[in-house]
C-alpha cells in the first residue's frame, strides 16, 4: 500500500493522496485505488449483557435526569450508539441485553420469532391452588388477549416465569390478575444469555459464539452454555 500511495494509486475524496502516514475516516471519506472505492470492513455488531439493579430506567434518556442503563457503562461504550433490547420496568432487576445491531434487536423483541425471557418472582398474598394452570392458560391483565406464560413453575419461595413476549409490566399485571403482588422481580435469562453470576450494576460483552447463538433465532436453548467462555466483563 505505501507503494501504490507514492505511485498516485490513492484518492480520497477525489484528491490523489502521495504523503504517507495521511489519517481519514473510510466511513465518512471516499478512499479510491486506482479509481475503485474501497469500502470499510463491517463492524462486527457489539452486544452487552448487564445486570441492571432496580430504580435504573432500561432507556437512553430520561428528561427527568434519572439514572438509565447506559449509566452503567463504560464511557467508551456509550459513544457506540447502543440501544436496550426492549425493557424492563423501573422496578425490577436482572439482565438487560444492549445492541447497535438493530435486526439482532428486532428478532429479540419481536414476539413472532418466541425468544424466551425467564423471570424469577417473589410474591406476597393468597395463592390460588391452581396458580400454575392459570398463568400457562392465561390470564386477563385488561389487553386486547391474555397474556400467558409458556411455564410457570414453583421453585422454593420464588416462581419461575418463561415469557415468549414483553408486553409492558407483563409479569406484575399477571400476578395482579390473581390477586397477588409481586415484592421482586429479576429476569435471569434472554433466549440463549443467562445473567449467571454478573453482579449488580456490572455489564459484560457477548463472545462471538453468544451473538451467533443468538442470531440463529432458537429460542428454546435455555441449557446451552458457550464455548467461548463468558465474554468480557467490563
């Protein structure tokens, strides 16, 4: 390349560059080679797994100056353009998955592809016998369809919820349907991605291997564990 640069092979912007060491931005300034433009190498798509704890908003922005998930990160990751996949209300905790993928973005949320979001939820007042039954039948919680869980098992002093949709405040208005309020929620796993043993407020990249389980649009691989270890705690 310092060859065809002091040939008079490189153009940029129009304008035959010969001085070696020249910094541009290929993805704001057209770099041609003999007359041919040279398109930048795609960004492999950055995903984050963060364990939000409550009181913090699953937003970008909050008018009111309260805390938001992107509070959470890195300096340099905020300057990436991500986005949380979907939400989770003000006051539950658990993983909050981040993209500047869009499509990978739209196939979490979109309830047609049946990603899985398993919530673990600790509730207070008289419990129906057939709770279990109600909740995998459905429940009217005022929308246009009930909403329902696929499982909803008892596990100790919590139930474990598995939602293929992400209606707003879902699992509490299910509960509330039954005459029961939940005191805590946590979600614990996003299709492929479990929150495991991230600590509160902590955030970690996806590996490759993670954002290619996720892209293969599976949701029901609530066992599978990557190979490429945990990615990078940030």
């Amino acid at each position: 390349m310092e060859q065809a640069i002091r040939a008079g092979r490189v153009a940029v912007d129009g304008q035959v560059v010969t001085t070696l060491g020249v910094r541009v931005d290929p993805r704001v300034r057209q770099v041609e080679l003999d007359g041919k433009r040279i398109e930048p190498a795609p960004r492999p798509p950055t995903v984050i797994a963060l364990h939000k704890p409550p009181h913090v908003l699953t937003t970008t922005h909050d008018p009111q100056g309260r805390p938001t998930v992107l509070h959470l990160l890195p300096t340099a990751l905020r300057r990436e353009r991500l986005y949380p996949v979907g939400r989770l209300d003000f006051a539950s905790e658990g993983l909050v998955l981040l993209t500047n993928d869009g499509e990978l973005a739209f196939q979490l949320m979109h309830p047609r592809f049946g990603h899985e979001r398993e919530y673990l939820v600790t509730v207070r007042g008289p419990e129906p016998p057939d709770l279990a039954r109600r909740l995998t039948e459905g429940v009217d919680i005022g929308d246009r369809r009930p909403a329902r869980a696929l499982r909803a098992t008892r596990v100790r002093q919590e139930w474990q919820l598995v939602l293929t949709e992400g209606r707003k405040r879902q699992v509490r208005r299910m509960f509330e349907a039954v005459g029961m309020r939940v005191t805590r929620l946590r979600r614990v796993r996003i299709a492929s991605v479990r929150l495991g043993d991230l600590a509160p407020r902590a955030a970690r990249k996806l590996g490759a291997e993670e954002v290619s389980e996720l892209r293969k649009g599976v949701p029901r691989v609530a066992e599978s564990h990557s190979t490429d270890g945990p990615g990078q705690i940030l």
